[in-house]
C-alpha cells in the first residue's frame, strides 16, 4: 500500500496539545490549512524532546548566521497561538519516530512525523528499514519559517510544563488525592 504522507508548506497552524485532565492528558500534533487539518498523537516526552531540539536548532540557526537570519531570537508575541486544538480532534496515527532539519536554502525548519510500526523481531523482513519512500508508514510533514517554529516550540514547552506539580520528597507527579511516595515509605503526601 503505498505510504500515506500528510504534508503543510507551510500550514496556517501547527500546534502541540492535548486533551484530557493532568494525568490522563493525550498529546497531539495537529496541522492545519485551508479546511484541512491532521493530528497526530505522541507520548509527552516526545512534544518535550521536539521542542528542545527545535529551540536548539534554531540557536545554531542564529549563531552561524552571526544574526544575518530571518530567524527570530525569541517567539514573536503576535504569533503566540494559544487556542485549543481544531475539534474534533481526529487521530491519524500514533507517532513512533521524528525527524528534523533545516533546509538553508528555503529557510525552513523541516519537521517530519512517522507513524509507529509494529515489528516482529523474528521475522527478517521487519528487521530492514524501509529504503522507498513510496512504502513506509503514514507519515506528517511539515515546513515551517523560523518564527513559526519558535513559537510552535514555545507552547510546546509549556504544555508540557503544565501538567502535575511534583512531590517535593520524590519528583513524582501529585494527583489532585495525593500519591504513594516511595520516599515517605508508601505513606500518603
């Protein structure tokens, strides 16, 4: 079947959110243009890994460039997105693995999402990795202007911030009813 790819250059919007209550939040990628819109689920970690390694990026972006770059040094407040995501929320495929890059020569940050492939470890064929593009998982691609990404980067960090305070003893999220600390020998904080 051939790979289903999902891609916005640029999109009107590319955000991360979630949906759900702190605890039991499910993270989303979601593009969208002209009607259309993709989302994508991922793990938290992943939204936290992705927008560290965009805001990076976009550094050295900067740096090399000696500030002679379109890109922008710090997220543009009057493109500061901070709207729920487009409903309803439609998942296309859990994220496995990511990739990113800048491409010089269009000055875009390339983000691409692939979906998560189940594999067999005892059966040869899993085992190669896909060599066409034509036949691999779904996959969403996205190309974004320096400023976009700075601030898709920044809601994104603070999404992932924004989920349950940690126990001050053992760094553990606290549930609104406490929690089992293991550094309180299991006795309620």
């Amino acid at each position: 079947m051939p790979r289903q790819v999902f891609f916005y250059d640029p999109p009107e919007r590319f955000v991360a959110g979630t949906v759900g209550e702190p605890g039991h939040r499910a993270f989303y990628l979601q593009a969208s243009t002209r009607g259309r819109v993709t989302s994508v689920l991922l793990e938290k970690t992943q939204v936290a890994a992705l927008a560290e390694r965009i805001e990076e990026l976009l550094d050295e972006v900067v740096r090399r460039a000696a500030g002679s770059t379109e890109v922008p040094a710090v997220a543009p407040a009057d493109l500061i997105d901070s709207a729920p995501l487009d409903q309803p929320v439609l998942e296309e495929f859990r994220v496995g693995t990511m990739a990113l890059a800048w491409d010089e020569s269009i000055q875009r940050l390339i983000i691409e999402a692939q979906a998560l492939v189940e594999t067999d470890p005892d059966d040869p064929e899993d085992a190669e990795p896909f060599e066409d593009d034509e036949n691999g998982p779904p996959m969403l691609r996205v190309r974004l202007s320096g400023a976009m990404a700075r601030v898709f980067a920044k809601r994104a960090l603070e999404l992932v911030s924004a989920g349950r305070p940690p126990c001050p003893f053992c760094s553990l999220p606290l549930d609104p009813q406490g929690h089992v600390c293991p550094r309180q020998n299991g006795y309620r904080r």
